[in-house]
C-alpha cells in the first residue's frame, strides 16, 4: 500500500511537482516497520546510509524530511517516474556528499491481471502456496513455451515436453555431455545422498543445479568432497540430515519436481584437488547449460542459510494509488513499483557480486531465484515471481530483458563479428562483450586466479559461435583487439571501493595488455555502429614459454604459456609542461608553439591515482 502521507505528497500535490518534501521525519525512519511501499523504501535506504556514514546525522535536522521527491512524465503518456533523493546530499556543504543515490519509482495505469493482490501466498517462500508457484512456472515451460523447446533442442540439452522430460540426443548428447559426478537424491529407506560417475548412466538424464555463496567457514569445516572423503560419498553416501540447509532445500525442490539428480560444486567436484580441478573447471558452461533448472540461493550468504525464509506476505502485493494524477487517468489506478524491481530484489544481493554466479547466470536455461521475500523464475521465454505470476510488466523489464537477449544469443550462437549493419538480427558481439566484461569485473572473486577461468564457460560458447576458438586471447578477442585495447579501469577502483591492483609476475594470470590482469571494475569503449580508422596494426600475438622461476602448479592452470604482443603504431612523446591529475582534460601541443592545440584527450590508469608532474615524460599510443 501508498500511505496517505506519501499519497498527498507525491502524487496529488499537482504537477510539476519539483521537490516535495517526504511527510515523515528523518528520525522516524530508523523504525518504521509500517505497510507503505515508499515509506519501507526510504527507511530501508537511510538505515544502510547513516550506518555507513553516521556523520550525516550531524549535518542536518533529524526531526525534518530526510528526502524529496520529484514526479516527472515520461515519453508513454500517463507513466511517470517519482524521483527520490537524500535531502542531506543537496542541503549540506557540498563537500560532505556522500553516495549519492537517487531512488526511482516507477508509475504506470494499472490493469486487472498483471499482478496478484490480496491473495494468501504464504508466510514463508518455501510454503505450499510459493511451491505451487513454482510447479506452475515449469508447467507453463513445457506446456506453452515454443521458444524454450527450440533453443533447449541444442546440444543435447534437455527438452521439456508437456507429457514430462526426454532428452534428445544429438551429435553432442551423450553420457560425456553430463557433469562427471551427480548426486543421486532418490529417496531411499537409509536416507543418503549417494555421488555417483555420470559414466554409469544409461543415457542423459535430466539433472538441476545450485548457485550458493560458500561463506566465510574455514573449507576444512564445510562439507565438501575430497579425496579422502570420496569413497565414502560414493560407497555409503551422505546422510541427508548432515546436509547444509541450502542443499536439503535444493533436494526438496527437486524432488517436488519429480527430478532425481543434483549437481552441487562442492561435493560433485573433488576439493583441494588440482587435477580434478583443472578437468572440471573448463566444463562449466556444458554443467549449467545442460541443467533442467538451476535454483538460486539469492538471499543465503553461506550453505547454512537455506533458501526458505519467513515473509509479510502483503508486502508481495503491488501498491496503488488513486487517479488522477495531474490531468491523467481521472477514475483510473496507478501501480507503484521501484523502478529496479528486478535488480533492488535479486542482483544487488550478496549471491550475485559471486563471479562464479554471473557465468551460471547466463548459462543456465532455467533458473528459480528465492530472493529475502518471494521466489522469481526466469526462462527465455518469461521472467516472472510472486508478485507477478504471469510476468513482469514491460515497464520493468529493462535489465531482465536484456540478461535474456544475451542468454538466447550464447545458446544460439548468432553473434556478428561487426557493426556494419545495424539491422542485423541478435545482439551484436562486441556490445555483448563490453557489457559482460563490464558486469564481471564488478563481481567478487575469492581467488583471483580464477580469473579467466570463471568466464571460460561463456568465453567457449562465444568462440564457437565465431567458429574459431583461437581469436579468443585471455579476455580478449582477435578480431577486435584494436578497440578493445582501450579498456580503463573504472576511477582505478575495485567495485567493492578498495583501490584497482594489478597482479604480480608470481600470480600471473593474463598479459598487461588485458584487463583480466587488473582487479577493477572495467570499462570497454564501444562503438556504437561506427567503423574506426585505427592508428596500429597487430603484428604478432604469440604464446611463450614462461620463466623458470615460476611454481608448477601455476604453469599447469596456464599451459606453461604467457602471450606476447608485437604492435606497430603511432607514439607520442608526452613532455609534460604542468602536473596534471587522472581523468583530467589534457592537450597535447606543439613543442614549437605551445599555443597551439594539436589533440585534446582524458587520461586514465589502470591502477592507482597519480599526478604527472612538470617535467616528466611518457610515452603514448595512438589506437585511432
């Protein structure tokens, strides 16, 4: 629900509205604990703001308005956005800013059917009512989704048929298609889980998936499979009631949808065991491409959390507020909603700064997301929860859209090299590329040597959709290299806020002139439909023989081979005249007559923040 408050206030104080105070005080939002959407929005965003930085209580008057609001109507007529921001961002010293944020609210007419309201779905996402959401999402797959059968018709990926679930062999659908080792969750008197070799099956079988954060416990403590527990997980099996909750939950859900193996990387890949390791790690995009339905452990930050949590189940019911809103829907009603519904309830948690999990994210067919307060779904044919059982309205579809374009293209392999035709059908390449590497750098990677590797899956369906697994060149791509030589980290920052860092020569993972060898949030440039004139030509790019001084294990993950590239270009001298800072304009001009400009142009490093200083010189390579 809107309260009565935030209704007067936002929607019928006539428009334009430019800056509307919020009615409740800064210090009442500390412990709200009531119904309205807005009002929970806001106090969930100051809680996490003055927690972070308690100063800001300093700065302004706690018993006034802690945010303003601005209602703006967009391009589609009678939509609007509600525009939310933090009061002391604007009304404090300037340089006392801290995170600004602004949250968006998105309005649209509303229409019987697009959500469920008032309805009793449960005080747990794990209840009678959210399970029968979820055989009914599955149900809907196999009954009504086209889409779903043609693209899971590749590669010996399972088909979901209404009478139930076949395989459909292919050239590449065979035992060897299948990860391994998967866990047999058949119920059985002794109650175990038992590892099994996919090598004993008769054929493929349909098998899900689990997406979960590891935590913080020491690996020595968690259950996991190594070689010295291996027999055993296999011989007598895994008492059940041993499992983490997360795993026992996963089994539930797999057992409701009549699915009777499980694949979970902790016990289907042999810990600490770098041989094991380096087999299965290459395989990932055949594990979760090939699964049935890949569950999601969105709001759990370690085994132990489970995927079922308690619930206000109202709070799943979209809000609405009464027309009209200035001269637009007179009798009509207007849904509420956060503009980021999808990312606020899924993406932005814990599970999804895993870089491990953005690779099974876009690999997986199917997935099932339990989020802190309802389930979502997601095939290529729907994205759906809850709160909208039927799917998402198109207003809020922006980024799960886009996540599901890049899905289909990886599972069709349509990619083009180029950008010459804008017209042409699929995503193009490049700006699937630039986008992915710019979400995967923003991800957390416990070790950060697996680097390359927690994006090979994705990386090998690319190459083969190009047809040439060798224009793949350790995060970049042959083809293009010339553009994608302008990578820059990101204000030389980690996403975490923790200054870029690049590796050292003892955990070598990618050459200098990839971006994979930085820490950093990373930024490709795009072009955006237009052919450049490039300044450089690749001369060579070759592998080498790394040095005698690196260990063993290291020159296994990496084939004992580092690239070298040979470029010929256009340098510049750089003398610089004054110090100058990162991100700063700099020109460049003639050394006879400094008046006049020659090229103006932004610099950015790749780790740390410096100044160049008067007198120093660099060197630089003109790309185009």
């Amino acid at each position: 629900m809107i309260c009565s408050g935030c209704t007067a206030s936002f929607f019928h104080s006539g428009l334009p509205l430019t800056a509307a105070a919020h009615h409740a005080p800064a210090a009442s939002l500390l412990h709200y604990q009531g119904p309205c959407h807005i009002c929970r929005l806001l106090a969930t965003d100051y809680h996490a703001a003055t927690a972070k930085h308690p100063s800001v209580l300093e700065k302004f008057d706690v018993n006034g308005p802690a945010y303003k609001g601005t209602l703006r109507e967009q391009s589609v007529p009678g939509t609007f956005i509600l525009y939310l921001y933090r009061v002391w961002e604007y009304d404090v010293d300037p340089s006392q800013v801290v995170d600004v944020k602004q949250i968006m609210i998105f309005v649209f007419p509303w229409e019987d059917g697009l959500a469920t309201r008032e309805l009793d779905h449960g005080d747990t996402t794990g209840s009678l009512q959210a399970m029968g959401s979820v055989k009914h999402w599955m149900q809907v797959c196999k009954e009504e989704h086209e889409g779903c059968r043609k693209l899971n018709s590749k590669g010996g990926q399972h088909i979901i048929r209404a009478t139930g679930i076949t395989s459909k062999p292919t050239t590449d659908s065979s035992p060897s298609s299948l990860p391994t080792r998967l866990l047999d969750i058949r119920p059985n008197p002794t109650d175990t889980i038992k590892l099994i070799s996919s090598a004993t099956l008769p054929n493929p079988v349909p098998y899900m998936t689990l997406s979960y954060c590891w935590g913080s416990a020491p690996a020595t403590s968690q259950l996991r499979t190594t070689r010295a527990t291996l027999a055993s997980h296999q011989d007598r099996g895994i008492p059940f009631s041993s499992l983490p909750s997360t795993f026992q939950q996963t089994i539930q859900i797999a057992r409701l949808l009549s699915i009777s193996n499980l694949w979970i990387d902790a016990l289907c890949i042999i810990q600490s065991d770098a041989e094991d390791w380096h087999a299965e790690a290459p395989r990932m995009q055949d594990v979760y491409g090939h699964s049935y339905l890949n569950v999601s452990a969105s709001a759990s930050t370690s085994p132990d959390g489970g995927l079922f949590r308690g619930r206000d189940a109202q709070h799943l019911d979209i809000s609405l507020v009464p027309g009209p809103i200035g001269d637009r829907g007179v009798g009509q009603r207007f849904a509420v909603v956060h503009k980021n519904y999808w990312e606020a309830q899924l993406l932005e948690s814990k599970l999804y700064s895993r870089a491990w999990v953005f690779q099974e994210r876009m690999l997986s067919p199917r997935l099932l997301h339990f989020a802190d307060e309802q389930i979502f779904f997601e095939c290529p044919c729907l994205q759906a929860c809850e709160a909208f059982p039927t799917g998402l309205p198109t207003q809020l579809l922006t980024r799960p859209k886009r996540d599901l374009q890049w899905k289909r293209e990886l599972q069709r392999g349509t990619f083009e090299r180029t950008l010459t035709d804008q017209e042409r059908r699929g995503i193009p390449f490049e700006h699937f590329w630039t986008t992915a590497v710019r979400s995967y750098s923003s991800c957390d990677l416990t070790n950060g040597a697996d680097k390359i590797v927690a994006l090979s899956g994705i990386s090998t369906l690319m190459a083969r959709a190009v047809g040439d697994v060798d224009e793949y060149l350790s995060g970049m791509w042959r083809f293009m290299l010339e553009e994608q030589l302008a990578w820059r980290v990101v204000e030389a920052r980690q996403h975490n806020g923790k200054p870029a860092r690049r590796v050292g020569p003892e955990a070598y993972r990618a050459p200098s002139w990839s971006w994979a060898s930085v820490d950093g949030v990373i930024n490709m440039p795009l072009r955006v439909g237009q052919e450049r004139e490039y300044r450089l030509s690749i001369l060579q790019c070759e592998e080498r023989e790394v040095g005698r001084g690196f260990d063993g294990e290291m020159k296994k993950a990496l084939g004992s081979q580092r690239r070298f590239l040979l470029i010929e270009g256009l340098v510049f001298r750089l003398n610089f005249c004054k110090e100058l800072d990162e991100g700063s304009e700099w020109v460049l001009v003639d050394p006879a007559d400094r008046t006049r400009q020659m090229a103006e142009f932004r610099a950015y490093y790749d780790v740390g923040r410096r100044g160049e200083k008067a007198g120093d010189v660099s060197a630089a390579l003109v790309l185009w």
